[in-house]
C-alpha cells in the first residue's frame, strides 16, 4: 500500500506543488519527477556524497533525505548554481583548474563547496581537504578539486575587498 502526500517546494528559485509518494527520496523526485538530473546517486547511503543537494542553504544528501521533508522548503541543484551561461566563480575554478574527470562527483562537491565557502571564506588546504572528506571520487587524486577550491575563495576575497 503507497502512502502519497501533497508537497510544495522551490527547486532553483522555480515552484513545484506535487503528490509524491511518501517513501520517494528527495533525489529520486528531483531526478524523476523533476528531470533535473545533475543529482547522481553513487551509493545511495549517504557516504559518497555525489547526491548533495542544498535545502534552506544547507548541503544535505538528497538519498537520505524524503521529499515530503522538503516540503515547504527551498532546493538548489547543481543546475540552479549559474545564472544563465554565466557560471559561479567556483564553477569557473573547477573548469579553469581541470577539478574534475568523468563529472559523476562533481555536482555533489560543487554544492558541497559551495555551502563551505559560505561559512569559511578563508580556508586553508587542510580545510578543503577537511571539507571534501565526504565527497568521493574515484577519477581524481583530489589536487585540481582542492586548487580550485582555494582559487574561488581568494577571487571572493578580492571580490569583496574590492566592493
């Protein structure tokens, strides 16, 4: 027997109101009901961190997490992180500093990343790498991810001394 709920939700700045089943992730509705698919599952137990999505700002993981809990709730996606075809500045540094390879991780570590700059615009490499603990990625040794990182944090920096 299904259990279904009513929900309303702002994806990427854009409202939904969907009945969903009550046991559907938050992924799993972004992806499938949505078609928004830069959420990857990788190991659909929160470990890999590829499904990182944010909610209220915060970055969570979009395969623990119901969509009936994000209900009420604003969700961004890797999709809803450039305005147009003009991307962030850490999209920039991870396309600049080749801080990626197959691309399967990196919409999980660019939200990730994200939500970490926000909270420490000055981090050192220890803690990117501190940060970047719960994102996986099979392709890359890390290095490029973490240099682009920096390099976003130091454009902000400037960004914002100059302002």
């Amino acid at each position: 027997m299904s259990d279904t709920r009513n929900i309303s939700v702002v994806v990427n700045g854009k409202s939904y109101q969907r009945t969903v089943d009550t046991r559907r992730t938050l992924g799993d509705f972004l992806r499938l009901d949505l078609g928004l698919t830069g959420t990857h599952f990788g190991c659909e137990h929160g470990v890999c961190g590829a499904c990182t999505v944010r909610v209220d700002g915060t970055a969570v993981r979009s395969c623990l997490m119901l969509a009936v809990q994000a209900n009420g709730k604003s969700v961004q996606t890797v999709e809803g992180m450039a305005e147009g075809d003009i991307l962030t500045p850490l999209q920039t540094a991870f396309r600049d500093r080749h801080a990626l390879q197959c691309g399967f991780c990196t919409p999980g570590i660019l939200m990730t990343m994200a939500e970490f700059l926000e909270e420490n615009p000055a981090p050192s490499e220890a803690d990117v790498r501190d940060a970047l603990s719960g994102n996986l990625c099979r392709c890359t040794g890390y290095q490029n991810i973490v240099d682009a990182v920096l390099q976003t944090a130091d454009t902000l920096r400037k960004t914002r001394d100059a302002a």
